[in-house]
C-alpha cells in the first residue's frame, strides 16, 4: 500500500507542476475560481485524472475506482464558482476522461463478455435511456444522464469483467477500497474543518451541508466490509486496525447524522464483532476498561466542548421517540416528501416521470429521501421492480458464495436500510447543487465482482492461472 501511496503523490507532483507551468505562460486561466488557488487545485486534479489514467501502472484498477471518490471532494472544492448541475462540463469531466480510458482500454483488448453480460448491459441501457427521454428534466441532466448511466457504470462493469481474470484480483480490490475508506475518511474530517471557517461560520452543524452527510455515510457502509476483509486477511497490526476503527466513529460523530446514530453505529458494532481476525476481545476490553475507570472525567471534559452542544441540539428529542421504527422515520425527516412522492406515482404508475423529474416536480430536493419512493416517482412500477431485481439478484449471489464471511452481505442491507430511511444513494443527478454522484453504483459492482473472484479464479487455477494485475 505504502508503494501505491507513494506513487499517486509522485503523480499529483506531475499535475501541480504542469499547472503552474502553464499558469505562468497563459496566466489569465487563474482567474476561472474565485481565487488563483481554487482553480490550480481543480486544474491540477483534472490533468491528474488524465496522467494516472493514461500512463502506464501496475495499479490502474486504484486509479479507475479513485477517481469517482476524488470527484467528490473537487466538486466541493470548486463549490459554485465553477458551473454546477448534472450537466455541467466542470461536473462531468472526470467521468468523461474515465469513459475515454475505458473505451480505450477495450479497443487494445478487445471484448471479454459473456452473453449473459452482454444482456444484462443491454437492459440497463435500453431501460435507463427510456427513463432520461422521458424526464421532464431531460434537458438539464441529459448530459450528465448519459455520461453516468449509459456509458459509466456499463463500461466499468466491462472494465471489472476483465479484470477480475487476475490471479491477485481479489487481494487487490481489498486493499484499494481499504485506501480509499482511509482516503474518504481524512477528506470528510478536511471538509468539516474547512467547513466550519467557511465564510467565518464557527458553527460546526453547518458542515453537515457542506460535506453531504447522507451520501458520504453511505459510501462508509460500503466501503467499510473491504476494510476489515484487508486487515484480516493481511493480519495487520492492531494499531490499525484500531485507527480504522477510529475513523470510522469520528465521521460519524462529526456527522451529526441522527440516522447515521441509528443505523451505522449497529453496523459499525455487528460487523467488527462478526469479524474475529479484525480485534481480539482483549483489544475490546482495553478500549472499554479505561472508559469506565474516567468515566466522570471525560463527561465533564466533553461539557466544556462546542460539540456537545450541537449533538444536544440534534439528538435532543430523541429519548422521548416511542419504537426504533419511528425513530428511523423521524431521522430521515422526511414523511411529507414521501406523501408527495407516492402522489407523483399515482399521477403515472407504470413509468413513472423519468430519472431527476422528483426534483422540478416534486418539493425541490433532488430525491425523495428514500430509494423506494424516489424510484416509484421517477420510474414507475417497471423501473422499480427492475432495479430492486438486480439488488435482489445481487444479494442472492453474495449470499450463496459466501461461506466464511458475512460483512458483504451485512453491508449490502445496512446501506439499503440508509437509503430507504435517511436518503436515496444510488445514482444522483442534481441540476441545482453541487454533487454528481456515482460511487455506490460502483462499489457495489466491487461487492459482486469481488464475490464472483474466488469461484472464477478457483476454476481458473484448474485451467493454468491467470497473469496478476
């Protein structure tokens, strides 16, 4: 890992150097931000994406799955000093270079599908494309639409067809996605920090706007099972191990997410405790032991912290809720978007309005807070059904090949729970505000390419092994 770290600062070096070369010569591209600092931070991530893309390393598969993840940091980054929307070029860009090396990639190698794959694609293409015709929407996520739906995610589930041929396949999508849990997890503190300077605002609840609690915790679900799988397999120290673990609590913590609370925290405890190789119960106690010994200390010492203060203002009324089902409505806050949602399915039940119509038709946000109602209002029964069957399917074939761990499948349906309780993660194309998202649909091609690895290489071994990434 250490070398791969080392080789991404190397290119990021490259990047800066070449835009602050050309800076120098053609001077006025500093004024495209608000400030000549902004715009070499975003320049230098896009001719980033072009160098780690388009040069030769033995870690392409990091470079091809980190892009989608850095693009979320830039977008907040550029904040609206930069053209935003589903349909911006600045928003775009980088999954249009990323669709650029993939469709490169397959003209030197030529076509590795199955016709069962082949089919699949073709169904996802031909029913999605349905849904961005139909959008009352269409001409302000049209673009962006297409670069995601119709050429992204077919080309990268393609990509990872391909390359789940390698012998080390599995060992190494592990230890990528484990760096880039560790990635998400110091750029979500960055932005609380940066967060709440921004524009002198001491208030630390305004971060949670700033950093995109929802869609951020929902990468965390994900991204978290490959984290222990790496540490386990590798027997880290526990040191690590016990960082990660950190991690992981304070974005939670700094979230101010109640649904983040009541959904995340039991998965954080199932998952590491169903994982016997990640801690020993004597690192548990160690933990626990001193906790009780300074028990009053560390209250009387988090009463004198602003963070506690905001947490009594989230969670506040949180005792007096009557079941953990309610509790889970009242997280997501959000009963009245559904109302309005199921009405919208009502108006065109089969189809529904297309894919972004909730956000001009429905109360202005960009989903209804929940995948269920987001897809019955945009897609319709077809879209729905078809949608929670490729879910199913996947959830079927993680369950039965795995046989000695179960933090896939846990994952799986924790971020399910998140995004049919606090928020819709799947793809999101907003026309307004500033993220353009898809990371989970590419993580979760991870989940199956990864379980799909160990049968694949098990009968590629009989054959006579397979090269390394």
């Amino acid at each position: 890992m250490f070398e791969l770290i080392i080789e991404v600062v190397k290119k990021l070096l490259i990047s800066l150097l070449l835009v602050s070369f050309i800076s120098l010569l053609f001077d006025k591209i500093l004024t495209i931000g608000e400030s000549p600092f902004q715009t070499i931070v975003v320049l230098t991530f896009y001719v980033y994406c072009i160098i780690s893309l388009f040069t030769f390393s033995r870690h392409k598969l990091f470079y091809v799955l980190s892009l989608p993840v850095l693009t979320q940091f830039i977008h907040i980054f550029q904040k609206y000093s930069f053209t935003t929307g589903a349909n911006s070029f600045w928003r775009l860009f980088p999954f249009i270079l990323l669709d650029l090396y993939f469709i490169n990639f397959f003209f030197r190698k030529g076509n590795y599908l199955s016709k069962k794959s082949q089919f699949f694609i073709s169904i996802w293409l031909i029913i999605n494309a349905f849904f961005i015709i139909i959008s009352p929407n269409a001409e302000r996520i049209l673009w962006g639409g297409i670069v995601l739906y119709l050429f992204t995610l077919p080309l990268a589930f393609s990509y990872l067809s391909y390359m789940i041929q390698a012998d080390d396949f599995q060992y190494e999508i592990e230890k990528y996605l484990c760096l880039l849990f560790i990635i998400l997890g110091l750029g979500t503190f960055g932005l609380v920090f940066a967060g709440a300077g921004y524009k002198g605002s001491d208030n630390l609840l305004a971060t949670r706007n700033i950093a995109d609690t929802n869609v951020t915790m929902a990468y965390f679900i994900l991204l978290w099972p490959f984290v222990l799988l790496y540490t386990a397999r590798n027997a880290l120290s526990h040191l690590f191990k016990l960082a990660m673990l950190f991690l992981f609590t304070g974005v939670v913590i700094l979230s101010f997410s109640r649904g983040a609370v009541l959904i995340v925290v039991p998965y954080l405890i199932l998952t590491t405790l169903l994982t016997k190789e990640f801690l020993s119960f004597k690192w548990v106690l160690a933990l626990l032991i001193p906790g009780v010994i300074y028990k009053s200390k560390i209250t009387d010492f988090l009463e004198t912290q602003d963070l506690t203060y905001f947490w009594k203002l989230r969670f506040g009324d949180m005792i007096s809720l009557n079941s953990l089902l309610t509790k889970l409505e009242s997280v997501s806050g959000r009963a009245e978007i559904h109302r309005i949602a199921y009405h919208l399915f009502l108006k065109s039940p089969l189809i529904g309005h297309g894919i972004g119509s909730f956000e001009i038709l429905g109360p202005g946000y960009r989903e209804a807070h929940s995948m269920w109602y987001t897809l019955l209002a945009e897609e319709g029964i077809i879209g729905t059904t078809y949608i929670y069957g490729v879910f199913s399917a996947l959830i079927i074939f993680i369950l039965k090949t795995q046989n000695d761990r179960f933090v896939l499948p846990i994952s799986l349906l924790f971020y399910l729970i998140f995004n049919h309780t606090v928020g819709s993660t799947f793809v999101i194309l907003p026309v307004k505000s500033i993220t353009i998202n898809c990371i989970a649909p590419i993580i979760l091609l991870c989940f199956y390419f990864h379980t799909k690895s160990r049968d694949y290489n098990k009968l590629n071994h009989e054959k006579g092994g397979s090269p390394h990434l």
